[in-house]
C-alpha cells in the first residue's frame, strides 16, 4: 500500500515551489496546475517542411512500381484475350535480367558470386519446370470472376506493402510483397491453356516481381539520374501497354494517374501541412541515459 497523502495547506503554497516531479511528496492537490506548467509549451516543432519539387521526385518511387503492375496486368490481358505468346515475355524479361545483372556486377560496391548465382538460376527454372502442370491445374474448379478478385487484391495489398524507400534500407519485409505479386501471377496463370505457357509467365512474374525490385532499389541508391531514366522507359512501355488493351481512352486514365502522382499530390500534401498540430511540452517522458558498465 502507498504511503497516504497529507492534508492540503495552502498557507505552504509559495514556500515551497512546485516541482514536477510525481515521486517527491509536495503541499500541493493532485488537480495543482502550476503557473510554470505551460511555460515550455512548443507547437511543430519536428514539423519537416517539405520542398514541392523534392516530393514531385520522390513519387518517381511509387510511378516506378505502379508501372510493374501495370505492365504485369497489361501482358496478362495480351496473353489470355489476343492469345500472345508467353515465351516471348520469358525470353525478353531473360534478356533484361542478364543486362541488369551484370550492370549491377560491374558497377556494384561488391562483386557477386557468379557460379552461385547460375546455379540458382538453373535451380529456379529446373523446380518452375516441374511445378507447372501443378499450377496450371490449381483453379480449374474456381470461377474466372474469382480469380481476378483475388488477383485484384492481391496486387492491391502488393502496392499497399512495397518498399518505396530510398538506398537499401527497408521499411517493409520485402518478402511479403514479392510474395504477394507471385502468388497472383500463379492464380493468373492457372487460366492460361498450356503448361508451356504457365511456365513462361511465371518466370516472367519472377523476373519482374522478383529480379526487378532489387535492382531498382539499388539503382536508387546508385545513381538517382538512372533511376528517372528508368521510370521514363516504364511509363512509356506501359503507355503502349494500355493502347494495345484499351485503346487511348486507357491511355488517358493512365497518364491522369501518373500525372496526379507526380504533380498535383505533391502540392496536396504540402497544402495539408497548415493543419498540424503537433505539440511538445513538459509533460512529455523523459528519456533515459543508458551508460556501458564496464
């Protein structure tokens, strides 16, 4: 049990000044609000102000991985409506892969091992060879408005966890968002007709889900100029995406979305900051210093 409080006097109010300070006994009620209290009372004080210019760049990160859906959607709708050839996108994102690899080796802080990573290499198609029958037969007995609500979610939930953060730090498991994209691209793919084509279009969801994002944070962190070099070539590969499955009327809802992204979100964010609030003062815990013992 607490040791109890004594009587209130108020004639010991100002000889001895309040303190703040809950562990040491003191003439004062519990409701006591000194003068002093709100002396320190500061408003926004860790506010960051933002540069319009410095957001419009940093949405480049969210347009680059929108444009990886996006281009993935866009290669679905070709495949399975206007029966393109899936080994086409397989032997083109192979292609892609081999040059971002080997630019990543060359001006890469550490050299990779390259027999370990063939060997992966050869170790993840060999497994995706054998696991496509599977695949292909995974949905059969669910309808096709199932499948793409679930693929809808699922990319949704993979835009919504993506690691959007500049240089190799990460905010989000990066796991759980590839994992997310793969497991769409395997309920897609159990609609297409053929386990050749099962297994080109997921290696082609691995290439760009898998492969693409680490080169791309890297990129980030390597060289900021390639970075928008290699935003510009996704928006203008998925524009040409939206006019082979839509027509111009895709086209203008895409580029209203990038266009918002870019430009128009940026000022929106900015005009909010007028309606912070963020307040420190006394009354905020005191963090303590930890010493090494030796």
């Amino acid at each position: 049990m607490g040791r109890p409080s004594k009587p209130f006097n108020s004639n010991l109010i100002g000889e001895r000044p309040w303190r703040k300070l809950l562990w040491v006994h003191q003439p004062y009620p519990d409701n006591y609000v000194d003068a002093s209290f709100l002396s320190q009372l500061k408003r926004n004080l860790h506010v960051q102000q933002y540069s319009y210019w410095a957001l419009a760049s940093d949405s480049t990160v969210i347009i680059s991985h929108l444009c990886t859906v996006a281009l993935f959607v866009s290669v679905f709708i070709v495949i399975y409506n206007f029966n393109w050839e899936p080994a086409w996108f397989a032997w083109t994102g192979s292609f892609c892969a081999l040059i971002g690899y080997f630019t990543w080796d060359y001006f890469g802080e550490n050299s990779t091992n390259r027999t370990a990573t063939a060997k992966s290499s050869v170790l993840i198609v060999s497994t995706l060879l054998g696991l496509s029958p599977v695949l292909k037969s995974l949905t059969q007995s669910t309808s096709s408005d199932s499948i793409w609500a679930i693929s809808f979610w699922l990319f949704l939930l993979n835009i919504f966890f993506h690691d959007y953060s500049f240089g190799r730090r990460q905010t989000f498991p990066p796991t759980l968002s590839t994992n997310l994209a793969l497991a769409a691209a395997i309920v897609l793919a159990s609609r297409l007709s053929t386990t050749l084509s099962v297994f080109s279009f997921i290696l082609f969801s691995i290439q760009l889900f898998g492969l693409f994002p680490i080169f791309s944070r890297w990129l980030r962190a390597y060289s900021f100029v390639g970075h928008l070099i290699l935003t510009f070539i996704l928006v203008v590969i998925t524009e040409i995406g939206m006019l082979v499955i839509g027509g111009s009327w895709a086209i203008a809802i895409w580029s209203t979305v990038i266009l918002i992204a870019v430009f128009v979100a940026p000022g929106w964010l900015i005009g909010l900051q007028k309606y912070k609030n963020e307040i420190q003062g006394p009354w905020d815990p005191a963090k303590p210093v930890l010493r090494n013992r030796r």
